[in-house]
C-alpha cells in the first residue's frame, strides 16, 4: 500500500541479569507500541563485565528473552506443573547465544504488532549449584539492553459508516489500506467490496482485523468466490479501530477499481428496529481533524 512511513526509536537503560529462581529475579521491560505500527523491530543487546572492563573470560550463559502484549509473559523455566484447567497465556521467547567473547546480539520482529503495552522479561539460565567465595574473585554480570524500532503508516484512510470510498489500485500497488471506527454499542460490522472492475471476476482478497493492520491468518474473504464480496463481523470490540485491507492476488496485472463500505448496526436502541447509523465523528470519538461523517 501506499503511504508515509515514520521510524520511531525507543531504548532502555542496561540491567544486570540475574539467575532464574522465581519471576522476582527475572528483569522487566515496559514498552508503548503507537497505533498504525506496521513492523516492530526489537534489538537485543548483551555484554559481559567483571571488574568494571570487559568480561572476556567469563562463561557464556544463555540469556532467555520473552515477549507479550498487554501484560507480562507466564513464564515456566523450571518446567513445574500448573493446576489442572489452568489456562497460560501464550508468548514469544527466544534464547541468545554468545556470537564474541564479551557480546551478543539478537533481534525480534513482529510485523503488524498490536499496539500498547508490550513486556520484555529477560533472565539467565538457573544456578548450577557451584559455591564460590565471595570476594576471591570478580564476579562476572551480565547486563542485557532492549532497543525498539517501529515504523508506522501515517495518514491511513479512513473509512465511514454508510459512505462509499472509490479506489484505484495502479499496476505497481498491490494493497490499499483502510481503517474504521467502532463506537460503543455496535452489535455488527459489515466491510464490502463493490464494482470491482479492471481483470477477469475481482481478483482481490478482503482481509480485516481490529485494533492492528491485518496479517496474512486475519478474517479474510476471497472476492472472486462469492457474487457479493463482504465480510460480516458479529459483536466487534466497542471504541476500537478496525483495519480493512484489499489486496491483490499474486500475478494480477494492470489497474483494478473498486468500491468499499462499511455498515454499522447500532444495537443501543432494538426497540427502533434502526438500520445501519451514521454517527458523527464525535460520537466516533475521533480526532476533530477527521471532520465529520
């Protein structure tokens, strides 16, 4: 799709990483992912000290990195046992390897990431169970630094209830990207592609998803299977933004026309029977620059 790209950087101060016992001994970082963010590029940075330089001579320790969004990660690195029916959350993990004597590097993406609050929790492999005197010798700390790299689409176009937006996709673009409002009290959304013109059928995918750009396992429909392309969501999340893609099949040549649309199905007042609303943008609670609907 086209559009504006923005890079924004965001960094954390090196901590000490420390063996796992319990989650109290493993380090958390707190990270804000802004909204429109298309990848999510962690840099994760890892060295060695002992005695204020460089740590060349100490072991190589694994360091275990997990990633969540919305809350920090259930973590079971002693492989212990939950309760029955206890359901765990899933998250990423990965573990770094050593690749110079005193420093490593890894990196995450995560391509379409919800945006907010995202939790990096970071530890070493559990003590051996060697015992050392203290004070024989330097001990040697492992110090690990997340950095993050976003880019974001700015300006996506919006798309209003009830209004139809005409679309030209030229031969080089081979998506167009959209986002909807869902105010409080919508009980169903409806996204359709119409007068699809320009190749054989439509050959076009309709793909939507809330809160974040669609991925590749997002709700998606096939408009060259069905006679009307649209695509119906029941009970979507209240006073959130939906993400619309209309993407082109692989090898489709040439420019393809299109209509879309959004219903809203106002669900406040049944009693009125009301068919799709067109609320205005402050009950969108949109920003005034959107104008109104």
């Amino acid at each position: 799709a086209d559009g504006l790209f923005v890079t924004d950087y965001f960094t954390r101060t090196p901590r000490k990483l420390s063996p796992f016992r319990s989650f109290a001994s493993i380090e958390l970082f707190h990270f804000h992912i802004p909204e429109d963010t298309v990848i999510a590029v962690w840099n994760l940075i890892t060295f060695k000290e002992q005695g204020g330089t460089f740590g060349d001579q100490c072991p190589d320790r694994s360091i275990t990195v997990y990633f969540r969004s919305g809350a920090p990660s259930v973590i079971n690195p002693l492989h212990t046992h939950f309760p029955r029916d206890t359901a765990v959350p899933g998250s990423f993990a990965l573990t770094l390897t050593w690749t110079l004597p005193n420093r490593t590097t890894g990196v995450f993406n995560v391509t379409s990431p919800l945006p907010g609050d995202w939790f990096l929790a970071a530890h070493l492999p559990k003590d051996e169970g060697k015992i050392s005197v203290k004070g024989l010798y330097e001990e040697c700390q492992y110090l690990f630094q997340p950095q993050l790299i976003v880019q974001r689409l700015v300006n996506i176009a919006v798309l209003y209830p009830g209004y139809v937006t005409e679309q030209s996709m030229a031969p080089h673009n081979r998506s167009c990207l959209y986002k909807v409002f869902v105010p409080s009290y919508t009980s169903r959304m409806l996204v359709e592609v119409l007068r699809c013109r320009g190749a054989e059928g439509c050959p076009l995918w309709l793909r939507v998803r809330a809160k974040a750009p669609p991925l590749h396992n997002s709700t998606a429909l096939d408009c060259r299977e069905h006679a009307s392309c649209q695509l119906a969501l029941d009970l979507p999340f209240w006073q959130q933004w939906y993400y619309v893609l209309v993407e082109k099949h692989p090898g489709v040549q040439g420019t393809v026309s299109f209509q879309v649309t959004v219903q809203l199905t106002d669900c406040s007042r049944p009693s009125l029977g009301r068919p799709p609303f067109l609320p205005s943008s402050a009950s969108m609670n949109m920003p005034h620059s959107f104008g109104s609907a």
